[in-house]
C-alpha cells in the first residue's frame, strides 16, 4: 500500500523537535523557579540529615550532662547550649527533625495509599461503592481531627505510630474526594472510551490510563500536606498529645523553651525558627509543583 | 495524493431486516431502542432502529446533534448494551458475548473519534499509543510492537522521526493520522468513523479524508461514517442513513438520496446546505418539525427506504 | 458616531511578547467594512484572523500588543483611544457575536439584565425604553413569547435560541458594525441558515459585518467581500463570488478544492499537503511557499506584497475552472464584475499569469 505523500520538511505539523514527556516537561518548569528549587535543595539536605541522625548528632537525645544544665550557645561541646536537663540542643533538634518528617511522611504515604484506593474504587466503579465509601468519607470529614487524635493517643498511648495515624486520618479523607474527582474528570475523557474500544480492561484502564493523568493534583495536595502534616505533629506535641518523651519533637521543645524564655531565650527561637524555616521550604516546593503541573495556556 | 471518488455500491438491499443475506452483512441492528435514565427524566435516544452494515461497504450515518447517531456507534462497536433489540457484529449476537470474548471481539472493530487530541493517551509517545492495542491484546513483544507501530505510522502518513514525541506535539491533522494508525493495529474489520475530520482544518479535513479512502481500498475496510456533513458523506459513503430524534427516517443508496431524497426531513437537511461553486442558492427550504412517531419505513425503490409521515 | 460609519483597518500590525522573543501575528492587515456590507475573513486556525479581531475591540490577551497601524470608525481610530473611550464604543458602535453562545452569555443574570445593561450602560435610553426594545429585539430574532422568555437565564435555552439570544445582544444597540466569530460553527445546519438570515436583516438595516470563517459555503451566502488569511497576512482580497469562481492565490484555490460540496461529486478532492505553520517558524518569503505545488525558488526568498489582480486565474490553477464552470446567474455575475477591478493577491506568480 502507498503511503500519503511525505510533507516538506517545513510544515511537518510538529511543534518542537525535541520528544518531551510530561513528567520531563513538568521538571523543566520546576528548575525553571529558582525559589522552589532552592527549597527543594534545602528540604532534601533536611531528609538526610533526618535519615543520618545517628551519625551527625554528637549526642544521643536523652542524654543528659549535669555539668552543663542551660548552657549558652557556642559552649564547649554543645554548639546550640544545651536545656534545663543538660541534653545537647543540636542533637534535640536533629532527632526532632527525624521524628517531624517521619510523621509528617508516614502519615501522607499512608493517606495517599488509602486515598488512591477509595478515590479510585468509587470514581471508577460508582453507583452503589461510590455512594457507600463516600458516605464513609464524609462521616470522616465532619469528625473534629483534633478530637479524633485525643481519642486516638488516649487509646494507644503518645507513640509515633499513633501520631501518625492521628495526623493520616484526618488527611486521607481530603485526598480521597479529590481523587475521586478527578477520576470523574478523566474518566469521561475520550481517550478512555478510546481504551475501552480497544479492548482494555477496567483494571487497566484505571491504573494505566485514569491515575497516572490524575496524579499530578495528587502530588501538589500532597506536596502541601506533608508542611501541614510537620506543623500538626508539633501543635500535637504542643497540646501535649505528640510523641512520649523523651523522643524529642519541635512542638514539645517549643513549649518547654517558652517557660525559659528570659534565661535561655534560645530553647525557644532555635526550634521555633528550624520549625518556620522548614514549614515555608515545603511550602515553597508545593508551589513550585504546583506551577510546574498547571499547563493551563499551553496545552490544547 | 488520490482523488476521493465514489465506489459503485455493494451488491444486495435492504436496510437491514430479515431479507439481508446474513454472511454479507458485517453488522445487524434489529429493532434497536436505547433509553437513557436521568434525573430529568427517561431520554429515549434511539427508538427501533434496523440496519445493516454490509461487508466492504461503507456506511454514512447522518443527522443533526441529538439525532442519535453518536449512540448508534456506540451500540454499534457493543460499548453500550441496547435496551432493546439486537446487534450483531459478523452473525455473533454482542448481547450474548462473554466478557473476555468481548475483548477479542472488539479488536475486529476498531474505532476513530472526533477530537483526535482527546482520544490519544497524552502521557505516551505517539509509537506507545499506536502499539497500546497491540500491548493491550498481547501481540508480539516489545520491540516487534514498536516496529509494527511505527510501520503504521508511516503507512498514515507521519514521519517516524517523530515516533518519540507526545501527541500534545503534532497539529490536530498529524494526531488524527496517529488514531487513525492506532485504529488499524489490530487489522480490524470494521472502522468506526464518529465526526473524524470535524475538529479539523478545511485543508486538513481533506487529507484525512484522503487517507481514509486510500486506507478503505488498499485493506478491504468496512466503514461506518458519522458526520453532520453532508457534503463528506456524500462523497464517502455508498450509501446512507438519515437520523433524525432517534430514528432512521431515510435509507438509500448515497446518489440516490442525494439526487431524490423523499422524506421531508431529509429534503429540509439537503436545502440548508450552503454551496460553494454551485448557482442558484437555495430557497429557504419549509420548515418540517421534526416528529417521533411510529410510523413505518417503507421501501420505496430498490433499496430506498423511507419513513412514512404525517405531512 | 451615527449608525452608518464605516470600519477601516490599514495596515493592521498585532504581536505577542513570549518570555524569548516577539510572535507577529498579525502582519499589515488591511481592509474595509462599509455599512451594510460584510466582510469574510477566512482563513485555518493559526492564521491570525481572530486576533486580528480583537485587536480592533483590544480585547487581547496581556501578552498581545498592537504594534502599528489604524483601525477607525467612522473617523475615529480605535487604537488610539483610552481604555474608558473603548469601552464605550465596544457594545454601543461594535458588537460581538461569538462560536459558542453558552461561553459569551452570563448563566448568572437574566436575558433581560443582559440586553438592557448595554443600552443602560451607555446611556442610550432608560429603563422602560430599555426593556421595550431587548422584548422587541428578541421578538426580531425569532424567540417566540420574547415577553415571557426574557425573564429566563441562558441556560433554559435550546442551543439554537441561546445563539438567537447572543445576536439580539449584539444587535439591540444597534451597532456600526458587528464582528462575528464563527458564529454558526457550532450549530447545526438547519438552524445556521436562519441565523445568517437573521444577521442578513441586520446587514440590511446598514451595520457592516465582519464575519470570521472557515466555511466557504457560508462566506459566499452571506458576504460581499472576502480577505483570505494565511500565516498572519492578506494572501487575497477580493469580492466573495470572483474569489470562490476563480481563485487567485494558490492558497485560496486550495482552500477551494479542500472543500466538499453537496452536488459535486466530480469535483476533484485535492488536499493541500502539509500543515499550516506554526507563527514561531514562518516560512520566509511568502509563508505558503513549502505547501505550494508551484512554488519557485524566489517565492521562498522575496515577501509578497498585495498587488492589483485581473486575470481569471485558469492559468494557474488548471482544471478549477473548468470543473466547476462559472456561476450561471446572470444578477450575481454583474455584481462581480462591477467589482472585478479591486481584486489583489500576493502572490507573483498569479499577478504575472493574471
């Protein structure tokens, strides 16, 4: 069979010479914002430095030197001071970190795991599911989250775990609406009936056509709930419902170093302001990824 | 590039009841009524609709928007069940069909839609989407798939060179041609054209018009044609069907409907069209009202086939 | 301004700014709409013949700016008046008619708030002169109980009635001129008919339309003149029926045999090949140059400008003519002739064949 005659080189009908993916195409954008580059910069020397904890904290968090009780900054072998206990404020901080970011992350993993389910079995299934786990979903939604992880800690008592899964279950619920959402937008896109045409299943359609172009809101809710997730670990802490101590948590360090602020003002400003810091770097990279996924203007 | 020119039509009559030869036709719809529920209301888009597809034939399904004949393609190609009647596609009854012979069923009817860009998967390269059926029916491996694909794609017309990019790359003309390789990676029976070239350029829509003949005559396709455009059916269907509120009101064989249409719908659609070179313009036609009724179709030449009406 | 000045664009010049460089668009656009004629512009997507629209309303988006030339009507020249000034004209002296009338029509407010704003807005009448004449225009396009239905929002409409609706707010001020933007794309063709009648009636009242197309048949139904856009630039100017008789330029004469047509199953179907190009790699020259079969060295090295046109064009696009034979009514064929002498074309090969 003939083919249709070659088109001059000038009027090929395609945009650019260079195949680029989305994926490729978002990256390039993100690089392109210098804020959110350097935020991500900064909040990935934060995740190892969580990960190598052990290894750069001089001390271990719970212990203590009765020598050195309130120590100043830039004491001989405590570099930040140390608190009413004499524990290294440097290590606290790290090992603070650690436990911010491991709750913050678990919990949104964990969220995200259960959200994509229930979003994607209601979207894509409907009728009688979509209603069922959706009514779950709002019964959730209308729940205090504060209350749920008072219950929550009293019932399990003040470990990781149980943070985490007081911070999750208040965040998979927004998730799992959006999710849902979103497979009803794609869902009625053509090239899903395109699929079906050509003989694809439901199984395939929904993880090989549906949540891969539904992902890119995902990733910015998620991206903005992993800030808000580190700042609900420390108000936790700060209500006194974080994690037991002596594991240490930015919330309860801010809380112990409001009760010295005159004496050593800087039990209070150092975490509070690692705290800020860290908050407006994730913050900054869910921007980043925001704009980096909005194509609106350039795609067809 | 070829000229478009019309086929002498296929051999036989009738739209499709019981005096088709059963091994010419490609696809049965008997007495087809599909209903919609919706909170308005019951929405009754096709109501008893008979016809046949012939092998090798092409057939036009035309009408206004909310004719029905977007449902019909649908019922058509078994992605939608009918409420009542049936639909057989090569003597085999869809409504009977099991889920995964379902499946292999649909390679043998591919089909091609109206927003090329919509109907791509925009997160795979264009050689990805074309080789997705051949993946999705597990035909050959890797490599053997992508060297099919870009087969294809040259067979339509685009540049392998490009194989690589993303659909969001090429003009609209450019991804109609990569649905239209990816339509034809299963070597399917029937092709399922719904609005094809109407979100195109008039320059563009005639390309693509052209591909398609070439295609139809070099691989022996059967072809169901949707459009509004009349002049397009016209000059690519060998015969055609006239919808109108769900129902078939004319069939017949393309010049003969063209040349003499009967029903007064029919007659109202042909006055409104607007010519290019040809003189006098048109008088304004008198408005039919569109009616649902019950009233019969009614052979009133070889093949010809009109829906009586009240006025 | 009275109701009978005429729209003259000359040598319209529209850009887009993009982060690295300067888009052209619009490209020396020149023409004229006088009252109670319209105008075709047509042309593919891409061809700059909406934005060289709102560029006249400077409706452009943030990153389009008018880098040259005059749009004035009926002495004025749009692109020099003040952001306030052009709201003022825009509505009262230019109307707009859009594709799809379920985007340019507020769901949130009533037909009737939204065909008397204008009226009130610009201080034309008062409320109850208002009110009289929206009912009296939605009666003239044909939406039957306009006492009743302009109490209704737009999404209580059919399709067809809501386009009705969205000529009767251009219409109810009684504009100068009307710019219709594909304004039966989306319909269909039954009701297309009766609402380029319905635009006829306005025509016919003395506002001049500039009607935006790609449809041929509608160009030729409708309007008396027609500029063919390609790439940004007038590639020929011409009265309608001349110009779809005997084509001038390659491009136009493409777009002719591009076309399908009810009745005409000898006409050849010749597709032009290729696509039209993209605004950030214009072909140099004249911008059809790699999409033309009888494109020469030069056509790819010297600009085409409009130049004066009198040939019939069978030398250049053999079989055209022939084919399709000329029109056989002697009334239009008159009027073509009386008009024959203001055909231009930009292309130097149709001049020196013509």
């Amino acid at each position: 069979m003939a083919t249709i005659t070659e088109e001059p080189a000038a009027a090929t009908g395609v945009e650019a010479d260079k195949a680029r993916s989305h994926w490729a195409r978002a990256w390039a954008r993100f690089r392109a914002n210098k804020l959110a580059f350097a935020s991500l910069i900064f909040c990935a020397l934060l995740i190892v430095t969580a990960l190598a904890a052990p290894w750069i904290a001089p001390y271990h968090f719970s212990e203590t030197d009765p020598d050195a009780r309130l120590a100043p900054l830039l004491t001989d072998g405590h570099l930040l001071g140390t608190d009413l206990l004499g524990r290294d404020i440097f290590s606290r901080l790290i090992y603070g970190l650690r436990t911010a970011l491991f709750v913050a992350f678990g919990a949104e993993l964990a969220s995200l795991v259960v959200a994509i389910l229930i979003g994607l079995s209601a979207g894509y299934i409907g009728g009688r599911v979509d209603q069922g786990l959706m009514g779950i979903t709002d019964v959730m939604y209308a729940f205090p989250s504060y209350l749920f992880a008072i219950v929550l800690v009293t019932v399990m008592g003040r470990s990781l775990w149980a943070v985490m899964l007081a911070i999750g279950i208040s965040s998979w619920v927004t998730q799992a609406r959006l999710v849902r959402a979103q497979v009803l937008t794609v869902k009625e896109r053509e090239y899903v009936e395109a699929a079906r045409s050509m003989g694809a299943s439901g199984m395939t359609i929904s993880i090989r056509y549906i949540l891969p172009n539904a992902i890119g809101p995902l990733l910015v809710t998620t991206s903005f709930a992993i800030p808000a997730a580190i700042g609900a670990e420390a108000g936790l802490a700060l209500l006194g419902l974080g994690v037991q101590p002596p594991t240490p948590s930015w919330g309860s360090m801010i809380s112990e170093g409001t009760s010295y602020i005159l004496a050593a003002p800087h039990l209070l400003f150092l975490p509070a302001t690692l705290f800020a810091l860290t908050l407006l770097a994730f913050t900054w990279v869910g921007d980043g990824i925001r704009d980096a996924f909005d194509t609106s203007g350039e795609d067809r | 590039m070829a000229d478009v020119t019309v086929r002498p039509d296929g051999a036989g009559s009738g739209p499709g009841t019981d005096t088709e030869p059963v091994d010419g036709r490609l696809i049965g719809v008997d007495h087809v009524d599909k209903v919609f529920s919706t909170r308005a209301g019951d929405v009754h888009a096709v109501r008893d609709v008979s016809l046949s597809v012939r092998r090798g034939e092409t057939l036009g399904l035309v009408g206004e928007s909310g004719s029905g004949k977007s449902t019909m393609a649908r019922l058509m190609m078994g992605l939608m069940a009918p409420t009542d009647g049936t639909v057989t596609f090569d003597g085999v009854d869809l409504s009977t069909v099991r889920h995964g012979d379902m499946r292999r069923l649909r390679a043998q009817m591919q089909m091609v839609f109206q927003n090329p860009y919509g109907s791509l998967l925009p997160h795979y390269s264009v050689s990805a989407n074309v080789a997705e059926p051949l993946r999705l029916h597990k035909r050959g491996d890797k490599r053997s798939r992508r060297q099919r694909a870009i087969e294809l794609l040259t067979m339509v017309g685009v540049n392998p060179r490009f194989a690589d990019h993303y659909p969001r790359q090429f003009s609209g003309g450019q991804q109609q041609r990569v649905a239209i390789a990816r339509a034809l990676a299963l070597e399917p029976k029937l092709l399922m054209c719904d609005e094809p070239t109407s979100s195109l350029d008039v320059s563009i829509q005639a390309q693509v018009l052209a591909l398609l003949d070439e295609l139809r005559a070099g691989l022996g396709l059967t072809l169901v044609f949707i459009s509004h455009n009349l002049a397009v059916v016209e000059r690519f269907a060998d015969r055609v069907a006239v919808m109108c509120l769900g129902q078939v009101v004319e069939i017949a064989p393309t010049e003969i409907l063209f040349d003499s249409p009967r029903h007064p719908y029919t007659q109202q659609l042909l006055a409104a069209v607007l010519p290019v070179s040809k003189d006098p313009l048109p008088a304004p036609a008198t408005p039919w009202q569109p009616e649902a009724g019950d009233l019969p179709l009614r052979e009133v030449a070889p093949g010809h086939y009109v829906r009586d009406c009240t006025t | 301004m009275s109701s009978a000045s005429s729209l003259e664009v000359e040598d319209l010049r529209t850009e887009f700014v993009l982060r690295d460089r300067v888009l052209r668009v619009v490209d020396d656009v020149s023409f004229t709409v006088e009252p109670g004629q319209a105008l075709a512009i047509v042309g593919e997507s891409g061809s700059g013949k909406s934005v060289a629209m709102r560029s006249v309303m400077r409706l452009l988006p943030k990153t389009g700016r008018v880098a040259g030339g005059q749009a004035r009507l009926g002495g004025t020249d749009l692109l020099g008046l003040s952001e306030r000034q052009m709201r003022k004209v825009r509505g009262r002296d230019i109307g707009m008619v859009f594709q799809n009338a379920m985007e340019a029509l507020n769901p949130t407010l009533t037909l009737e708030r939204q065909l008397t704003e204008h009226l009130l807005w610009h201080g034309i009448c008062d409320r109850a002169e208002a009110k009289r004449r929206a009912v009296e225009t939605l009666g003239d396009v044909g939406i039957p109980e306009p006492e009743k239905r302009i109490r209704t929002y737009p999404f209580q409409l059919s399709g067809g009635m809501r386009q009705r609706a969205m000529i009767a707010m251009a219409m109810v001020t009684q504009p100068s001129v009307l710019i219709a933007d594909e304004p039966t794309t989306a319909v269909d063709v039954t009701v297309q008919r009766q609402l380029l009648d319905l635009l006829a009636r306005l025509k016919a009242r003395g506002t001049g339309v500039i009607m935006i197309t790609h449809d041929l048949g509608v160009a030729r139904y409708f309007c008396d003149d027609a500029i063919v856009m390609y790439a940004g630039r007038v590639v020929e100017h011409s009265p309608i029926r001349p110009l779809l008789a005997h084509p001038a330029h390659p491009y136009t004469s493409g777009l002719f045999s591009s076309t399908l047509e009810v009745g005409a199953r000898q006409r050849a179907l010749r597709p032009i090949p290729g696509s039209p190009p993209d605004l950030a790699h214009r072909p140099p020259g004249c911008a059809f140059h790699p999409r033309c079969d009888r494109a020469e060295e030069r056509c790819g090295q010297e600009d085409q400008p409009l130049l004066p046109w009198s040939g019939n064009g069978s030398d250049l696009v053999p079989g055209t003519v022939a084919e399709t034979g000329r029109p056989t009514d002697e009334r239009t064929d008159d009027r073509a002739d009386e008009r024959t002498g203001r055909r231009e074309v930009a292309c130097w090969k149709a001049v020196q064949h013509g």
